[in-house]
C-alpha cells in the first residue's frame, strides 16, 4: 500500500493507539491498525539517516551500517511492559540504524562526524555508563523531519565486540525462549535461567574490561573471579554446549556476488532459514526492504486497513563490504553466536572446542 494513499497518522493519534492497545491487552483491531501506519511511516525517514550513516561508515575500515523498524510484536510487548509509561507517539525505536565500527575510539568518532550532518541528539552513552544487564553500545536519537512530522529515529554506534556480546544475548534468548533483554522477565528469573543471565553479565564485564572500559555494575573488578563464575555456569548448565547446537541447525542461504554494498538479511525462524540477499546499489535495496515492511499493511474496497502477518520474522538493512564481511561482523540471533562463544572461551581462559 503507498502511504499516501491515506492520511498520515499523527503522533497524537499514535499515542492515543497506543494507550488503547494497552488497556485493550493488544486486542484492539482499529488501535492496531494505527500503531502499524504509524510504525510504517518511520521508513522514509530511517532510510534517509541510513544514508547519513553510510556517509559517515566510509571513513572506517571494515564498518558496517543497518537499519530496520521495529517489529509491531516488539512494539507491543514494550507498551504492554508492567509498571511503564511507554507511549507509542514518542517512542525512541521504531526507526532504528546501527553502525559497528572496530574500537570504542572510533565510535565517538562516528558520533562527532553524524551530530555535523544531523544535528544534536538525545544520548545514551551505555558504553561509558553500561546496564545492570550488560549491555553496552552508544545510542543517539536524531529528530528527522517527513512531511510535516519530526520522527525519532535512533542510532545505535558499537564496536564489534560489543556486537559480539549483543548477538549472544539474542542467541541465548532464542535457545531458552526467554527475552533476556527485557527488564520484567529479568527480575523473574530463577534457577538456570538466572545462572543464564549472570552469565552474560560476566562475559560484558570481561568484554569491557578487554576494551579498557567501565565495566558492568555490581560485578567484581577482579577479573580471576569473574573467570572463575563463568566457567562454573557454563560447567553447570552447559550453556556454550547449547549455543553451539542450535547453531548447527540453522540453514544460511547467500544470494549476492562481487558487486553488491547492500543486503538484505531475512530470518525465518520456524524453519530455521537465514536468507541473505545482495543488491548493488542502495534503491533497489531499499525498494525491497520497504515492500517486505509493508506487506503487512492490506487495504480493502473501503480503504480500511487489516493487518497480515509478514513474510519473515526480522528483515534488516545492511551495507558492508561483501557477504562474508556481514557473517564475520554483524549476523545476530544464533548465526553469529560462534564468535561469541571464542571470545567468551578467549577472555575466561575456558579450554577452545
């Protein structure tokens, strides 16, 4: 469906969708159908900082670049989160781009160079200041203006180890089927499932002490401890064991050939299906990642909107060297889980399998 064939949804009645969505439990099919116009509007503008990116990416060697929107069930899960105010009108994430770069160094780099081109922006500097769960990475939401309406699109600029650690929590999530990146599940967590979770605040810490960085709150600056409870979790609930088998089981299929700057990366999870598509040059790539965003926009005679399930389960936007540049550096969920596992084994002096 093309946008503007139908009035733009403002942030106001973004925000009113959202609190109906909320005390409706998601259930509520015309605030629903509001939430996904509003959640499609954010392409244009995401696609335009993507580009900004790609300017700033070409000053580091070995960068990579990505943007993707937020999918509606991740939306939903964050207005419906217990004791939040989230509202979806101002909501920060929608519209996301991504630049992994090889050193802390180059990511404030990255920042002075993007603030020149688009402005002061809102920060999070969790590299400096890192979570209570580990995570760690800088995020700078900019203010793009569309036709009218300022979107917030965030900007999230890492170094690659710091990816590393992103991409084993993603893959740890998706072995145990726990959302360890949400703040409700982990405050619930017992048993393995919180010996899972200290885990990988273990390993950021040795991540960021490798980085010569703060490391993660409330986790002992002595690095043979912190060694020590890694091995002992990963010996008790054979978490890495775990890892490694279900990325054994994922198929990874590469479309592309020496031309191509730009991919498309598809994840089908239910078959376990990882699609990764070359394009030489960013429109038609673009083009492509806007048709799959939208498809699950559906109009009928009345011009009424209904939703429809996309094809895929995650589609991401990336520039980068090759396709082999993108397995090295960026996969997410289990594809990319090796890396970590090295790095883990690597800075806890565990044995290499």
């Amino acid at each position: 469906m093309k946008q503007n064939q139908r009035e733009r949804v403002s942030r106001e009645a973004a925000s009113k969708a959202g609190k109906c969505l909320k005390n409706s439990n998601g259930q509520d099919e015309q605030a629903l159908a509001t939430a996904q116009a509003w959640r499609v509007q954010h392409l244009e503008p995401t696609a335009r900082c993507f580009e900004a990116l790609t300017r700033c990416a070409e000053q580091f060697d070995g960068a990579v670049v990505s943007y993707r929107l937020k999918r509606m069930n991740s939306i939903l899960r964050k207005l419906l989160r217990l004791n939040s105010n989230f509202k979806l009108g101002t909501l920060d994430d929608i519209g996301g781009c991504r630049l992994i770069v090889s050193s802390v160094d180059e990511v404030y780099r990255a920042v002075g160079v993007l603030n020149d081109e688009l402005g002061e922006p809102k920060i999070k500097d969790y590299i400096s200041s890192p979570q209570s769960s580990g995570y760690r990475s800088y995020h700078a939401i900019y203010q793009i203006p569309e036709r009218g309406i300022s979107y917030r699109i965030e900007v999230q600029i890492r170094t690659h180890l710091q990816h590393l650690w992103a991409t084993g929590v993603e893959a740890v999530g998706e072995v145990y089927g726990l959302e360890y990146k949400s703040p409700d599940v982990r405050a619930s967590l017992e048993g393995e499932a919180q010996k899972r979770d200290r885990f990988l605040m273990l390993s950021s810490h040795l991540f960021a002490r490798e980085e010569g960085r703060p490391g993660v709150p409330d986790v002992a600056d002595d690095l043979a401890v912190v060694r020590h409870d890694v091995g002992v979790i990963c010996e008790s609930t054979h978490l890495l064991d775990d890892l490694r088998a279900a990325r054994s089981g994922i198929v990874v299929q590469t479309d592309s050939d020496q031309k191509d700057e730009y991919f498309l990366l598809c994840l089908s999870r239910e078959i376990q299906f990882f699609n990764i598509v070359g394009f030489p040059e960013f429109e038609a790539a673009n083009e492509e990642y806007q048709r799959l965003e939208k498809e699950s926009l559906r109009t009928d005679s009345g011009n009424d909107i209904t939703i429809a399930e996309p094809e895929f389960d995650n589609v991401v936007l990336v520039k980068a060297e090759s396709a082999e540049a993108i397995k090295s550096s960026y996969l997410n969920y289990s594809l990319g889980v090796e890396g970590f596992i090295r790095q883990v084994e690597q800075l806890s002096g565990l044995s290499l399998s």
